[in-house]
C-alpha cells in the first residue's frame, strides 16, 4: 500500500507475511489499483492519523492543543527517555471528532472517563521528536503509532503516485531543442504508436485499456475496460471531428486477453456510438494531449526536468509540462521519441500512456482521411 493525503493505492501480494514487515524500498511495478477506504475507519483512519503527524505546521497553533494537554510522566523507549504527554490531536481524529462541535472536546469518554482520559498519548524525546503516538481512531479502534528516528528511508512512489523522487532543474539547452524538436519527431516514420493504458481516475477507477494513436491522421482508437467491472469495455475512438465511444460486451475470446485487449477491426458500426465534441473525462484529456503532441504550440508552459530514467530498455528523461492548468510528463529518448505521456489528474494521481512505435492496423483511418505520404527530400 501507498497513499498520499487525497489518495490510497494497494497492490494485492498472495505471498505477503501476516506479521510486521517493512515494504521493500523499490515497490514492484505493476498490479497497483486505486482504493477508496471508508473514512475514519481501519486503513483510511490509521492514514488521517500519520498524515495529520506529518503536517508542517498545526491549527490552532500546535498539535498538543492549548489548554488540553498534560505531563503523565517518563519513560525508556529504544534505551532513550522520553517524556509521555496527553494532549488531542489536531484536527481531531478520535471520538471527540464526532461531536457537534469538533473544537470542543466531550465531556466523558467511553466508558465513562474523564474526557482527557480519551484523548491520544504522545512519548517525546529530549530533542522534541516523536517516538511514539497512542489513541483511537473516529470509530473507537485503539491505535500505536511508533516512529523509528534511525531508520529513515527514502519512499519511492508507485507510477500511480508519481514515481520515484528526483532533483527537478531547468532543462539544458540541449533538452530545450529535443522538446521542440518533439512534433516533427512523432510525424516522422509510421506517425503511429500502439498504445496501453493504466488510468486511475474518480474516486475508484482503475481503468486498463490498448489500442493505436496516429499522429499523422490525428487518430486515437482504445478499447478500455474497468478492472473491477467484468463483462464489459468501453471503445474510444478520437478523432479531427471530436470524441467517440461505445460500450460493448465482452466475450470468451476477448476476456482471456483481459481489460488490455485492443479494440475490434473494422470499427463496429451498431454499437451505439455516443459523440462529444470536447473530452468527456481526463482519459479523454490525456488521449487527446497525446495526439496534439505532434502539432507545434504556442500556447505558454512551463517546463521542468523531473528526473533521468529508463523505458523500453533505454535512457529516458522526464519533462514536466504545465500548460493551461494541466501537468503534463513527457518521457522522451535521447533520440526525441516520446516512450510515455502522463497527466496529473484532479485526485491527485498521475495517468499515463505508453507508446510504442509501429504501424497503425488498417481499418482505423478511413481513406478520405489518411494523410499524403510523406515527401523524401534528396
């Protein structure tokens, strides 16, 4: 599992040990699957309650809140003393964050004890740091948190939350040129990709697809299926005249080939085709900033080097583009070709395309569309 304060995903691991185990510092790359845990309870209340510990400043004015805390007295912990406080957390957590008035604490706890008595207990050492946290989260479940000061990792995030931290920098001269170089690459060769998509979008979508994108004919074709939702998949087709889709069933032979199998040729006719004419979601957005990226913009960015990285067995870098309110990532070789496209979405996640270059399958362009072949120059 990792999560960010707006997001959580899970990986499911049959192989995973039942005890207290740490994560491995580079988490496996696939399998991820955005998760919506009902809040204040289990996981989604132990996350409020680390992320909360984690804040970089505190309201009112200090996590221990005025007037509410008291000093229980010391202890050892890890063979260093520390000095054990009771004070609530803030913003709440636990049961006094049910009340009417979340600022005020009740005046009994369950149980009938003192009010203070529900309230969290922090062990904090001689350095201010905390060592340990113990209270309950909204719903009464008991909690310890303990905070190991020595053993201080450096998370790697999944994809889905934007993968491994770098050192961003303004690009060089020399990225500068391969990014405006970028159009003219795409267009060059076939002009084509196949295409797989991973898009965690809304509050618990996690959408897998395939297909085909030209960027010579504007063309994007995807079948795109829901992980959680069998028997179903839904085709998007974009093109010059706007955005298509069609939900369609899914069959013995295209259910063996799972949510990843690229959309049916010819372009089924019957399926109830329903047109847009801007994008109808952020897949729709991220598919459509794909196909534009062959067509030179002016429109004002904002570009930065996020990292170096490798795709497809080869060194990549990553190019963080702001343009119009959207985040854009663009993965490019050394030789300019664009290996992955992401877009940040509205929940905070990172959805992406991967392209790799081909020839697009007859069918997807209708003739009076194709574009001219290109002209050799001597």
């Amino acid at each position: 599992m990792q999560a960010t304060p707006s997001a959580v995903v899970q990986r499911p691991d049959p192989a995973a040990i039942v005890t207290p185990a740490r994560p491995p510092l580079v988490p496996p790359g696939d399998r991820w699957r955005l998760r919506n845990p009902p809040p204040g309870r289990g996981l989604a209340g132990a996350l409020t309650v680390l992320f909360a510990l984690a804040a970089d400043r505190a309201a009112p004015a200090a996590p221990l809140r005025a007037g509410g805390g008291r000093w229980l007295g010391r202890e050892t912990l890890g063979g260093d003393p520390v000095d054990v406080l009771q004070a609530a957390l803030w913003p709440p957590t636990g049961p006094a964050a049910t009340t009417p008035d979340a600022t005020t604490p009740a005046t009994t706890a369950p149980g009938g004890r003192p009010a203070d008595d529900a309230d969290p207990r922090w062990w904090v050492d001689r350095d201010a740091r905390l060592r340990r946290w113990a209270g309950r989260l909204a719903d009464g479940t008991p909690i310890t948190v303990d905070l190991d000061r020595v053993d201080r990792p450096t998370p790697w995030p999944v994809d889905a939350l934007g993968g491994r931290p770098g050192l961003p920098r303004a690009p060089t001269d020399e990225e500068t040129a391969r990014l405006g170089r970028l159009a003219a690459r795409l267009r060059a060769g076939t002009g084509s990709a196949a295409v797989t998509v991973t898009a965690p979008l809304g509050s618990a979508a996690n959408l897998r697809g395939g297909g085909w994108l030209s960027w010579t004919a504007g063309v994007a074709y995807l079948s795109v299926a829901e992980l959680d939702t069998l028997g179903r998949r839904t085709l998007r087709r974009r093109d010059r005249a706007g955005f298509a889709r069609a939900d369609v069933p899914v069959g013995p032979d295209t259910a063996a080939s799972g949510p990843s199998a690229v959309p049916p040729l010819p372009l089924p006719t019957g399926a109830g085709w329903r047109l847009a004419g801007q994008p109808a979601d952020e897949l729709d957005t991220l598919v459509d900033a794909a196909v534009r990226a062959a067509a030179p913009t002016r429109d004002a960015t904002t570009t930065v080097h996020v990292r170096s990285d490798r795709r497809a067995d080869r060194p990549v870098d990553v190019f963080e583009v702001r343009r119009q309110g959207q985040r854009l990532r663009y993965w490019l070789d050394r030789s300019g070709f664009l290996h992955r496209l992401e877009l940040r979405t509205t929940g905070g996640l990172w959805a992406q395309l991967e392209l790799t270059p081909g020839p697009l399958p007859a069918g997807i362009v209708p003739a009076h569309q194709k574009p001219s072949p290109p002209t050799k120059r001597g």
